[in-house]
C-alpha cells in the first residue's frame, strides 16, 4: 500500500499518531497534503497552514471526512 492510502487508512481506523508518523517520513507534495489534513484534524490550524502550502493546496475549509475522500480520491486516480 502507498505509504500516504496507509496514513490515511491508520487516521480512518482512529490511529492518529500511526497516521501521523507514516506522513511525517513522505517526502512529497502528497505527503504534506495528508500532513496537512492531519494537522488540521487534530486542531492545529498553523502546523496545517504550512503543511497546506508545502503541498500547493489550498487550506481546505470543507468536512475532514469530506478532506479525506478527496485525498483518497486523488491518490487513487494517480495508480
């Protein structure tokens, strides 16, 4: 599994920190994208702000769960 799908699958099984360690070792603009999200999530919306910019995306303002689809959705539409 990609390590990003295994960061998002550890965050929908409720392991944050699991998520957040496997994130934390991807060193790409998907990578902090996820990070980002992560950070959002845990309600760190500065450490989220960089990670957002880091990926070239725009801070996300929608659901988390809506969040985590569309980076599922895009990682899936790049295999």
């Amino acid at each position: 599994m990609a390590p990003a799908l295994r960061a998002l699958w550890h965050d929908a099984r409720g392991d944050w920190n699991a998520a957040h360690q496997v994130a934390q070792e991807i060193d790409d603009e998907t990578g902090a994208w996820v990070h980002a999200y992560l950070h959002r999530k845990e309600g760190d919306p500065d450490n989220a702000r960089y990670w957002y910019a880091r990926a070239r995306k725009p801070e996300a303002s929608d659901s988390l769960e809506a969040e985590w689809e569309r980076i599922v959705a895009a990682l899936f539409a790049r295999t």
